[in-house]
C-alpha cells in the first residue's frame, strides 16, 4: 500500500474506502486486481482491507475475530458520522437491556 493511504487506513483503525484508495493514486482497474488477486478484501459495500496476516494471528478464530473488528468499526464510524445521536441510541439501548445480544437472538442449533 502506498503512504497515503496507510495513514488512512490507520485513522479508521484498519480499513479505508474505493474514496480512499482513488485519493492516494489508485485506479479503479488497480482497486479491482488488488482484489482479484486477494492482497485486499473487501468488508462490505466501499469498505475494504489489506488481508496481511499479523504474526499472532495463528488460529482461525483469531482471523474471524479480526475481521468483526474491522467490520464493526466500518459500521460504527459511518453511523457516527450519518448521525451521532445514532450511534448514542444504539450504545444506550443494549447497555439498558443486558440480554439482548445473547439467548434471545442466537439459538444454536437443535435447540
């Protein structure tokens, strides 16, 4: 990745928009082979990462874990910057109702 955006990519906390990446020199044919050949991966609509793996990252958790990090900040920082009373209602809401992540909402199955 270039200087440019590395910087990016780091003040989003690991992940950076087509925006991002056209900003610091990339084409879109360039945005679309780093992606077909697997050195960036895409998180969700206009949100992408590099997939380098860090050295302590030796379990598949470990890989699953980091990328619902990343994910979770794309999701977090484009609702901050929609709506900031968004993101304050949301963190409100599951702080006032412990429960509402866990039983109620995942059933593993057979059960």
């Amino acid at each position: 990745m270039n200087p440019k955006l590395v910087v990016m990519t780091r003040l989003r906390g690991g992940w950076f928009s087509r925006a991002d990446a056209a900003a610091a020199g990339y084409s879109d044919s360039e945005i679309r082979r780093r992606l077909r050949l697997g050195k960036w991966s895409r998180l969700c609509r206009d949100a992408y990462a590099e997939i380098g793996v860090p050295a302590d990252e030796r379990f598949a958790w470990e890989r699953a874990e980091r990328w619902h990090k990343l994910l979770s900040r794309v999701v977090l920082q484009r609702l901050d910057a929609t709506s900031p009373s968004a993101i304050n209602r949301l963190r409100s809401s599951t702080a006032c109702r412990p429960g509402v992540w866990t039983s109620a909402w995942y059933r593993s199955p057979g059960r």
